[in-house]
C-alpha cells in the first residue's frame, strides 16, 4: 500500500517570543528538509552543536513539559511546536532555536501554524511510512489514576480523545474533548487551545524561577470562580490543550501514527511511556541517530 507523500513547508519560517518557563527572549527558525529527515532541534545558539531528533530516544525527564538532550545540548517546550507540525501532516522539518527553550507565545500551537501556513507546505518525492495500531493496548500511572488506550482504526488516520477530570472543588470542571486528525481540523479546532494554571500554583511556581514573564493576559490561570483576567476560547478549552500536548508528544514516534488514542488524565510523563509502548510493539522505522537536515 502506499500512503500520502511526505510534507515539508516550501520556505524558511520565523518566530520570535519568550520562554514560558525560563523567560529569556527565544526565536524558532523552521526550515525545509529532505524526505527521510524527520522533525529536529538545532541550537542555533551553540556552535557547532548537532540536530537533535525530535524521537523518545532523546526525550530527558522535565518538569511540566517535554525536553530532549543529545550530548549535553538540551531544548525544552517541544510539545507545543511538534503539535503544530504533526497536525499540519509535516513529516521533514529543521527547527531552530536560538536558546534552550522554545517560546512560549500564547501558551497554544497557534503562533507557530499560522508562520508554517504562511511559508507554505509541500509535498515530497517519498511516501510515510506509519506506525500502525494493530491490536488494543493500554498504558496507565502507577496510581492507576491516568490512562491511556490505543487501539486499531478502520480508517488511514489518528484519532484522538481527552478526558480531564481534576475531581470534585477543581476550578477546572471536568470536559471532554476529540478530534479525527486532519489540518483545517487541527488549526480550527485544537491549536488555538492555550496553556492553563491553578491560581493556587502559581506561588509556588514563581518561587522556583518560573513565568517571571507571565500575567493572566498571557495564559489560562484558574481561580476558584473561574478564569482571571482572560476569555476562554472554547468551553473545554482545558481538554483541547491537553489533546493538543497528546498531538505534540506522539509526535516523538518518528513516524506517523494510523490508529485511535484514548487518554483520560494523563500528562508527558504517560504520553512519553505510550510512544515507548509504541515504538516496541508496532515500528517499523524512525529517525533515530543525529544527522544533520539539507
């Protein structure tokens, strides 16, 4: 069977914002690669230094997000820039970044879909070769509390649902949210989506260094009558983000995905042992040593 060409964008791109976490001023440079290529990090900061594939080999335990490190070169925040380029179907791709931490922007892909659309996407000489769900799996925490199934489709394509549910006196209420992946789907529907906080956390995350930056104007922060200072988008606002760090980090397969993703509760932790889980028991082949893009 042959499946769709892979997808590249047709000319460099640019964004420039700060850090979420860290703060420091950061730029992303997005430029076309080779079929075959994959999506990678280069620190265009450090001579010298050597793309970073955008795999699970490389993905390091990180606080609230999703890093990878290659030789003692890291990048940070991924998650919400492989989502925009996963759910745009963009399989090759070299991403610069001029500091450890990919910028924060909105909190959500959009800022990053709208340059890529804006450089354009095109496809290539060689067809994907997916990963496919071929029988039921599931992954869950130790506590039991988060979940996440993986089964078969019917159809060429990757599904996904989110269940949120902090539990009773959350100031989050519990949502839903689902999408069959496709590109007008994804920018309508799940990129606008944007980084959320518990009022209660934010103490505590600023005493550790965190958002020095930040105000309520620049993310979702719950209080106990809602949201401060902001609008949400969508109702379940919460659950479309969380779907969209899925989106992000399944994208650290190497490949794409044919099947269905059921989560409920999880977060990078579970979603990093998923593609774990998916990568033993279905690849076929991924990126999985640096080289360096054309």
């Amino acid at each position: 069977m042959r499946y769709r060409p892979q997808r590249t964008i047709a000319s460099p791109a640019q964004v420039t914002g700060r850090a979420l976490f860290s703060s420091v001023p950061s730029t992303l440079q997005f430029l076309p690669a080779d079929p075959g290529t994959g999506l990678q990090f280069l620190r265009t900061d450090l001579p010298g230094a050597q793309p970073i594939p955008a795999t699970i080999d490389y993905v390091i335990p990180s606080d609230r997000r999703t890093a990878i490190e290659h030789d003692g070169v890291r990048v940070e925040l991924l998650e919400h820039v492989l989502a925009a380029l996963s759910g745009l179907a963009i399989d090759n791709c070299l991403i610069g970044v001029s500091a450890q931490e990919c910028p924060g922007m909105d909190g959500s892909s959009l800022p990053f879909v709208e340059v890529l659309l804006e450089a354009g996407l095109v496809d290539q000489s060689e067809p994907i070769n997916p990963i496919i769900v071929t029988h039921p799996l599931r992954v869950t925490s130790q506590d039991g509390r988060q979940s996440i199934d993986i089964s078969p489709s019917s159809e060429e394509s990757i599904s996904y649902s989110y269940a949120l549910d902090y539990g009773p006196g959350s100031p989050v209420a519990a949502q839903y949210s689902a999408i069959t992946l496709a590109p007008e789907m994804f920018v309508r529907e799940i990129a606008p989506s944007r980084t959320f906080v518990l009022e209660s956390e934010v103490a505590a995350l600023r005493a550790a260094g965190y958002g020095q930056h930040i105000t309520t104007a620049d993310l979702l922060v719950f209080g106990d009558a809602g949201v401060i200072g902001n609008t949400l988008r969508f109702m379940n606002e919460c659950a479309r983000h969380k779907l969209l760090d899925s989106i992000g980090d399944l994208a650290l397969l190497g490949a794409p995905l044919m099947g269905s993703v059921d989560a409920c509760r999880s977060g990078h932790k579970l979603n990093a042992e998923a593609v774990r889980v998916l990568r033993k028991t279905f690849a076929r082949r991924v990126v999985s040593a640096p080289r360096r893009a054309a």
